[in-house]
C-alpha cells in the first residue's frame, strides 16, 4: 500500500503564495508520475498540474504562469508552489501518485485533501 500525505493548506489573501507537500510513503517499487488535482464547491475534480519521474510537467492552463510543480525522487515527494492566487483557486487540492507496487504492476493513489482558502 502507498499513503499519501498533504500538508501546506490554508487562508491566503488573493495575490498570496502557498506551497503544497505532498510524501508518498508505503511499500512500492517506484512512484511514477505524481500530480495535483482540485475539487471546489459544486465542481467536478480537475488537474491542476502533473510530473513525471524525469520531471517533465504539464500544467492546466488556468494555473500556467502562477503555479510551479516540482518533485523530489529521493524523498518520494511533490511539490505544488501557488503565486498571484486568486478566489477562484479555492479548493481542495488533491495529491495523486502512480506507483509501481513490482515491476509490471501499479496503480493510482489519492491523498485525503488539503483545503485552499483564497480570501480577503
């Protein structure tokens, strides 16, 4: 089994920064591409941002320019840096991982949330 755990939510202004973590954690082979996802109120989940394991990343394109994804493969964790956030980016934000539990076999895996509150 693979745990992934988020932390780094919270209140910003509109204009504000935060930095989401995300550590995966568990017994696996390798963690492949890891990735951000957001559900706000009344709205289906969306991709924020995702990245491989030789850091190539793609970007939704309401967040391209403001937000940076990053990882660490030494420690199994993903990053999420928000700039010039906005009301409209408030949600809960989701890590996701790909993870190789042999060889041959992998499968996704969801963190719980953590929430993003962009609010004067």
């Amino acid at each position: 089994q693979v745990q992934l755990v988020e932390s780094g939510g919270g209140l910003v202004q509109p204009g504000g920064s935060l930095r989401l973590s995300c550590a995966a954690s568990g017994v696996f082979f390798s963690i492949n591409a890891m990735g951000w996802y957001r559900q706000a109120p009344g709205k289906q989940r969306e991709l924020v941002a995702a990245i491989n394991n030789g850091g190539s990343t793609n970007y939704a394109d309401s967040v391209k320019g403001r937000f940076t994804i990053s990882r660490d493969n030494a420690k199994n964790t993903v990053y999420l840096q928000m700039n010039s956030l906005k009301p409209e980016d408030t949600a809960v934000y989701y890590c996701n991982a790909y993870a190789l539990i042999t060889a041959k076999n992998g499968m996704y895996y969801w963190g719980k949330g953590t929430l993003v509150t962009v609010s004067s």
